[in-house]
C-alpha cells in the first residue's frame, strides 16, 4: 500500500513538474534579470536606423525596412556586435492600449547581423505607440526601442 502512495505521489509531482516547465514558470523563475539600454531619444525608425548603446561599449543597431505601417509584415535588421546568440528575440508591446505583447525570433544572417520579420496590428483609436525590446538571452542584455505607428 506505502508503495503504491508513493508511486502516486512520484508521478503526482513528475506531472506537476513537466505542466510547470511546459507554461514557462520555472523557466522564468531560472532565468535571469534582463538589463535593457535605451535608444537615442532623437532617433525615428521612419526616418533611419536606431542605436543603443550597452554599458559594455557594444552596440545594437535596429532598422526597419522602410516604407512600412501598422497591419502589413515588417522586415527588422539589427546588426549586434559581439553577441553569442545564433538568434535574438523581438519582444513588442504598446504603450498607451493593450494589445498583448508580441515576440519574434530574430535569426542570425552573418556576423553580427540578425533579421526577422514582424506584424503589429492596427490600432482603431488612431496613433499607437509601440516599445520594441530586442533581447540577447546569453548575455541577458536587450536595447529598447520606441516606434509610432
């Protein structure tokens, strides 16, 4: 009897482990704190591209092939210097609604170049400012981006 209750529990706890790995909470609870590092404030991603610069002196420089708006695929350059990463996450939410937070995988082209693609919706309300987080997950180090649309 003694054996089959702990055989339940062992599973018991082996399921409770792999829903708990599978939602992300350990892998959240594991994961490190992530620095981010502003972009220049004059900077406008309608206009050219966009750098921040990390404490470390490396610098990730974001570019979107232009012209584009809000409700059609979005080509994203960054060139990245130095990092590890065989691919970089773009993580996008706005700022003045909620509209969930987007996240796109950034692969690497070349040294130091990564590319993806990205489609944000239409905001009904009129403008909507959008925050652009693009993340290096080795170094836990991202740059941070800010984009009207």
């Amino acid at each position: 009897m003694l054996k089959k209750v702990l055989v339940f529990v062992v599973l018991i706890l082996v399921a409770l482990g792999i829903f708990l790995f599978q939602s992300g909470k350990i892998y959240h609870f594991l994961q490190k704190d992530i620095t981010f590092y502003e972009a220049q404030t004059e900077c406008d991603l309608h206009i050219n591209s966009c750098e921040a610069v990390l404490k470390d002196g490396r610098s990730i420089i974001f570019d979107i092939d232009k012209p584009f708006k809000a409700g059609e695929e979005m080509n994203f350059s960054i060139q990245a210097g130095d990092f590890k990463d065989n691919e970089l996450l773009a993580q996008i939410y706005g700022l003045n609604m909620n509209m969930g937070i987007f996240e796109y995988s950034l692969a690497k082209t070349g040294e130091n170049n990564f590319q993806g693609k990205a489609l944000l919706p239409t905001c009904m309300s009129g403008k909507m400012n959008w925050k652009i987080n693009i993340i290096s997950k080795k170094d836990n180090v991202g740059a941070s981006f800010m984009l009207e649309l």
